[in-house]
C-alpha cells in the first residue's frame, strides 16, 4: 500500500466569475456607467416632464431656453423623451441579448454535442445569418404591425447564428476532454454531462458575447427607428427622436444630437464592459495581461 | 582551454507570490567543446528555465537573472544586449526544442525555413544558400533533400520534422547546441534515430552540447557528464559512468532506484475468471464513399484478446499503432466498425446506449493527462460520487464510499471538499483512480496512465495500481508506449503496429524471446538499453534507467 499524505496548500476556493470580472477596470468603470445610465431609465421618468406633453406655445426652442435639451417641433420636451427614450433602448438591448443567448446556447448545445444534428443546425444558422436585420424588421412590420415584440424579433433572429457557432466551438472541444468522457464511462446521463460539465464552459464566453449583442442591438433598434420601420412613432425612443428631429436638423440640431449622444454613450459603456470581460475571463488574453 | 559554456553562480528569481524565491539557485557547470552534457531532473527541477535562460527567451516578466554569469566562450552573455544575443543566437548558439510541430512554421516550406538563418546571418546569394541548405539537409540523413526542400511540415513525419529542426539549427555551425527534451514527444524507435543523429553530428564538428531531458535512458545513450538538478539547484553532477554507477546524493539514487527495469520480473499465470475478452475487433476510420474514392485507416485490425480477474494485459505501441483506439472501443467510447466486445457475457458491441449505461459501470478507465481528466470547476468528492450516484447509491453513502476510496489511494479523505487545481498531477491520478474504483468495476483501463508522471510519481502510481488490482480482483487493461513500464506491471503483453497486434504472451518470454522484428525493434531502441540491460539482466532496480 502506498501511503502518502498529501501536502494539501490552503488555497482559497476559485474565486467566482463575478469577482474575477470586478477586478477588471474597464468592468468596473463601464460597468459603473451602465448601472447609473440604468438607474435613470428606471426613475428618471417619475421626475421628469410627460414626454408627450405637446406645447404648440413653444416650438423649437433651443437648450437652456425651454427645458435642459430644448424643444422639439411640438415643443415637447426633448430631455424628457431622451431620459424616457432610455428605458426603450435598454429594454430592446437587453432582450435581444437574452433571448438570443438563450436560443443559441441551446442550439449551440445541441449542435455540438450532437454529430448528427450538426449539419442541420448549421445550415440553417448559415441561411438565418444571410438576412440582414433591416430587411427582415420591415417585413415583420408589414406582416404584423410595429410593436416592439416584431422589433425584438426582428434583431434576434440575425443574432441567434453568431452565438450558436460560439457555443458550438467551445462545446465541440469540451467534449472530447477525458473529464467528459470519464462522465460518459461513469453513466451520467446525456442531459447531466452538458449541464454539468459542457455548459459551465460556455458561460465566460457567452457572458462576453452578450455585451456584444447588447450594444449592436441598441444601435440596430435606433437605425430601425430612424428609418421609420422600428418601434411605433408615438414611442420616444431615441431612434424615434432623431427619425423626428430629421426634418429640421439644419436649424435645430439638438434634437439629433441629445439622443444620438445618449445612445453613443451608453454603447460604449456596455462595449467597455464587454472588452474587459473578455480581458479578464478568456484565459488566453488573462494570462499575458496579469 | 576556455569551456564554450560556462555558468557561474547562476540565480534566476521568480515573482513574488511563487512557491519558491527562486526558479534557479547558484548553479554551476560548464560544457566542453565535443562534449555532451546532460541536464536531469524532474518537473519543477529548473532544467528548462536554465536552458531558456541561456538563450536569452526565458520570459523577461516572471524570471530575472540575479546573480552569476553564463559565459559563451568566455564572454558573459547575461549583460548582453538583445541585438547581440540576437547575433549570437543561431551563429553562436541553436537551441532545438521539445515539439517539431510548433517549432516549425506550418504555412512555409522547411527548406526555406533552413534558409532563412542564412538569410538572417550572412550575406550569401541565393544559389548559395540553397546549396548550404541542401548540404545540411543531407547531413541530418533526410532522404530526396531536393524535392523535400519545398515540403511543408505537416507532409513530415515527427521524426523528419524534428531533423529539419536540427539542420536549422546546425545549419550556422553553432559552437553549442541545446537540446530541451528534443526526443520527448518522438516515438522509441524514431528517438533512438535522433538521439544517435545528435551524438553523430556532435562528434564530427566538436561542438559542445546542452542536453537537458528528464529520461536516465537518454542520459545513458548519450551523455558524456550529468549535471542532476532538483528544485533548481544542482545536487549532483559528474561524469556519466559516476552519476549512474555510482550516484552519491539520494535524490540521484532515488531517481535510478525509480526508474522500472526492462526486466520483467517471473509472474505466475493467472487463473481467475475471464472478465473481459474482444473477438475480430475491427475500427476503421473514414469511408470508401460510394464510388471509393475515400480513405479508409483501419485503426484497429481483427483484435482478440481476453483479460482474466486479477491479470494485467498490455497493449504496448508506438503512436498510431491503435492501442488507445482498442481502449476506446472497448469502453465505448467509440463505435467499434464490427467484433465483439464480452464483459463477463454481455456483448457491449453493438448494444444500444440506453442498454450500455448500465454495463458501464463494470468497465472502467484512466486517461493519460492528470490535468484534464477532472473537471476544473466540481470538487474531487463530487467527481468521485458522481458515477455511483448515477447507479442509485444515496449520495451519503456513495461521499463515505469515497473516503475509503481516498484513503486508499493514499490522500487524505478530508481533500473531497478541493478542487483538482489544488493537487499535483501525481495526487490527481490518485484521484482518477479513486473515481474508477468508486464504480466497482471489474475491468480498469489505465491508458497512458503514468506517462505524463515524473519518474518517482510513476513509480507510486505503479505500485498503486498493482494494489488496487490485487484487492479489488480487477482485471487491468494497461495501455502504454513504455516497455519499462510494461515490464513491470504487465502479466501478459500484445504488440500493436498500425492497428495490428503483432506479437502477444506472457511478458516475460515476449522480453526475453521476440518473435516479431518490430518487438525486436522496439526493445532495442528503448532508451538505455545497451547500457543497463545487457548486464545479463541482473541490473533491476539497480541502474535500470526509464
């Protein structure tokens, strides 16, 4: 019998994924930024003016003169619909990044664990990312309506295929390590081994992935509003705004630009966050940076 | 005369927080034009960093000279400035590495690979270069130099690759050659090749060689003097016939002592119940495609062997001989082509997953690579309880079930609550081992189970699984390249090459009476061979080196 006692060091557990990401700077400033930017979509319309109050009295005005951000060609209160337009923008990014994290791990899954569903996943993935997400809001809105909800979809669906190929790689070579196959030997169910051992692999990656698909489905959601095939006009969201402020830029450019710097700035804290989540939790880069 | 590399003193610290000050401490050794000097150790032992330290590549963040000096040709390089080590480097000095895959570029051709030290170093014309090229191609024996000048690596077999690394790195006439663990990731045969082309090409230009390993065969082969390193300092160095006849420091002694003799020792027949058995076992790779255009690799060729209650089998072969693909096939994890696969009467073949699940657990395996074979992010219990938890023990019982395990194996049972990152590779095959028997299983697979251990480790997992063996009356289906190894814990052996098992028998006359020429092959390229085994045999335990 072989006796050796293990000289066990008392290193701490591993630290939570949280914890490594709150060390990053970039997280904690952009992450910062955003939680602020989220606390005003929140509560900032309970203190500010209706954002549909219509003031034929004063049309036009510039910033400080009526209102933080001045008036619109209704002389409705731009800075009230940016601060109320941020909820719309938020909520559309943040849907989009959950739903299509959702579908796409799944799919992801699926695809690469299972050889025979590969091919089929794949091609279909192939076709959905062939359709540009424009073209396919302003057919949704011409079958059923501009809801939000056809908005949502309508950025989804283009997503789905970039998150399902990131999760398909990372479980195509999880799979073959010996640990799932030590899994597969000991006759732990299929569902258990993804569950357990697969998906826990994804979830850096996909964390990542999901500031990405957040920011660009903000953007996407305002150009959709801009081009007039996005959510309902009489919504303020901050598309909608500029869509509106088109017509008269040349003399009252703070329409435009009041939103525009709004959702400027609030893509680039979700891509700082994401830039240092990927700094921080891909090993790869982790490892030359610390 | 002035040694071509002299180091003095030589201290590398590593940063803060590292389990150690310093990553090498106050060494000291020199290397002799026409000279081979050995570096050994295991891992963690300083070798590489020294090696990489010379070169001047060792990673400026994490290592820092601190005291000491290398001296090339009496010059100290520590100072030197990164143009002139850069100079120095391929006219001076060559280093060769471990894996010839990653040293060489994969999208360019290895002739002008060769080429471009010429390109770098001198100011030949182009006609010239390439004859120099040419010239160094033939001097490393490879065939057609013409026509693989414009071959790409991976057209290269392992071997031929790591030829074209050593003609790149000869191709300036360096004075010092250094070879870190060159001849690890070849096969036995091809290393012998290697190793007897290093020690050619050292003899007939008189430089002075570096030659760091971990493996005493090697060391026997090739070296001139042994510098043995443990925990970055030296504890021992000298002339070979010394550090191996007659080693003074026990760390060296320990290492020899380690080391499994070739001869394997007298091994009663085994008579228990067979537990396991293949008949025509076939896997092919690939398909000939409807018009048969496609490729077929038979993996595994019309396999038959049967392992009894209580007896070891190895399945001994190079790397693509099919060894590992008969584990897989047996265990399920892939799809034998056609044969049967009995364990104890079941035939687990061709039988459905939803059937096999519960056959799994009389079969059992261990892999190669302590690192990946637990999952980083579940803690040692829950690996281990997670198989009989499948089978319906309550999860108390199968957590008390692994603590017997765990001492057993010979950690501490309190460990089940760590996770694997807090274990070193030898304590975490003890874990896999554990994990295996928390299964009951009647057949264990230990593939490649210790080749990725240091030699004293592997000596304790050996012993290990010897013992698990003999409690648990497991049949043992032990998989390895290492004929040491096989000679030591292996009842009965069969030979694979190229997926066809060439030669089977009782370990013993299969050493000691090769039928097949590829067995003799094999037992004569094994590293060490001429130097410690020819000794009638006697030599066990005594200098047998790995």
């Amino acid at each position: 019998m072989v006796q050796n006692a293990p000289t066990l060091p008392q290193t701490p557990e591993q630290p939570s994924i949280w914890r490594i990401a709150l060390r990053n700077r970039s997280v904690f400033w952009g992450g910062l930024m955003l939680v602020i930017i989220a606390l005003v979509a929140l509560t900032g319309g309970l203190f500010t003016a209706d954002p549909m109050d219509i003031n034929p009295m004063s049309r036009l005005k510039p910033p400080g003169e009526h209102g933080l951000f001045g008036t619109d060609q209704l002389g409705r209160d731009v800075f009230s619909r940016v601060i109320n337009g941020a909820r719309i923008s938020l909520t559309v990014g943040t849907a989009v990044a959950v739903i299509s994290i959702a579908i796409g791990l799944f799919l992801g899954l699926v695809a690469g664990y299972f050889r025979y569903m590969d091919a089929l996943i794949m091609r279909v993935m192939d076709g959905l990312m062939s359709i540009p997400a424009i073209l396919l809001a302003i057919a949704l809105i011409s079958l059923s309506g501009a809801t939000l909800l056809t908005v949502v979809a309508a950025i989804v669906i283009p997503e789905i295929p970039r998150v399902v190929r990131l999760v398909r790689s990372v479980v195509l070579t999880v799979r073959e390590e010996p640990y799932v196959e030590a899994a597969i030997a000991a006759g732990t169910k299929t569902w258990l081994i993804m569950g357990r051992h697969v998906l826990p692999n994804t979830i850096a990656p996909l964390i990542v992935q999901a500031t990405y698909v957040c920011g660009s489905a903000m953007l996407t959601e305002a150009i959709l509003g801009f081009l007039g095939a996005g959510i309902p006009p009489e919504i303020p969201s901050w598309g909608n705004i500029m869509s509106e402020g088109r017509t008269f830029f040349q003399l009252t450019p703070w329409i435009i630009f009041f939103p525009g710097a709004a959702l400027a700035v609030t893509v680039l804290a979700v891509n700082i966050v994401g830039d240092g989540l990927r700094d921080s939790l891909d090993p790869r880069i982790a490892r030359t940076m610390r | 005369m002035t040694p071509i590399l002299d180091i003095e003193n030589l201290s590398v610290s590593l940063p803060k927080g590292a389990d150690r000050p310093f990553a090498i401490q106050d060494i000291t050794f020199s290397v002799n034009a026409g000279e081979i000097v050995c570096v050994v150790g295991e891992s963690g032992s300083g070798k590489s960093v020294t090696s990489f330290t010379v070169m001047g590549l060792h990673d400026k963040r994490a290592l820092t000279p601190v005291a000491g000096e290398i001296r090339l040709e009496g010059k100290n390089i520590l100072g030197a400035s990164a143009a002139e080590i850069r100079r120095l480097r391929g006219e001076k000095m060559a280093m060769i590495f471990q894996e010839p895959m990653t040293a060489l570029n994969p999208v360019a051709p290895v002739g002008q690979q060769i080429g471009e030290m010429l390109e770098i170093h001198t100011n030949f014309g182009a006609a010239k270069r390439k004859a120099k090229v040419l010239q160094a191609m033939r001097d490393v024996h490879l065939p057609d130099p013409e026509k693989m000048y414009h071959s790409f690596p991976h057209q290269l077999s392992g071997g031929q690759r790591q030829r074209i690394v050593i003609a790149m790195s000869l191709v300036l006439e360096p004075v010092l050659l250094i070879a870190d663990e060159p001849t690890t990731a070849l096969d036995v045969t091809t290393q012998a090749q290697i190793l007897a082309l290093i020690k050619e090409l050292q003899t007939r230009r008189g430089m002075g060689v570096l030659f760091i390993t971990h493996d005493f065969g090697v060391v026997a082969d090739i070296a001139d003097r042994v510098v043995v390193m443990q925990n970055g300092q030296i504890v021992e160095q000298g002339p070979v016939a010394q550090v191996l006849g007659n080693p003074t420091h026990p760390y060296t002694k320990m290492l020899i002592n380690a080391v499994p003799s070739m001869t394997p020792p007298s091994r009663a027949p085994v008579a228990g119940p067979v537990a396991l058995s293949a008949a025509n076992l076939n896997k092919q790779y690939g398909s000939l495609g409807l018009l048969g255009g496609g490729r077929v690799v038979n993996a595994a060729n019309d396999v038959n062997f049967q392992v009894r209650r209580g007896e070891t089998l190895g399945i001994v072969g190079e790397s693509g001989s099919g060894k590992s693909t008969v584990a897989r096939c047996v265990m399920r994890l892939i799809d034998p082509t056609s044969g049967e696969v009995l364990i104890g009467d079941t035939n687990i073949a061709t039988i459905a997953e939803s059937q096999l699940r519960q056959h799994r657990r009389d079969i059992q395996i261990v892999f190669q690579d302590p690192y990946r074979s637990l999952n980083p992010r579940r803690t040692v219990g829950q690996s281990i309880t997670e198989g009989p938890v499948n089978f319906g023990v309550s999860p108390a019982e199968a957590l008390e079930r692994a603590r017997r395990l765990m001492s057993i194996v010979g950690l501490a049972p309190e460990a089940l609550d760590r996770f694997p990152h807090q274990f070193s590779g030898g304590q975490r095959q003890r874990i896999c081992i554990a994990r295996a028997l928390a299964m009951e299983p009647m057949v264990l697979i230990a593939d490649e189970a210790v080749s990725a251990l240091d030699v004293s480790v592997q000596a304790q997992v050996l012993d290990l699984l010897e013992d698990v063996k003999e409690k648990f009356d497991l049949a043992m289906l032990f998989i390895t390249h290492d004929l040491r190894v096989a000679a030591q814990i292996c009842d009965r052996i069969m030979v694979m090459q190229k997926g066809i098992v060439v030669e089977s028998g009782p370990t013993a006359q299969v050493f000691a009476n090769p039928q097949h020429p590829y067995t003799r092959a094999l037992l004569s390229a094994a590293p060490g061979h001429s130097t410690f085994d020819s000794k009638g045999g006697a030599s066990a335990g005594q200098a047998a080196p790995l």
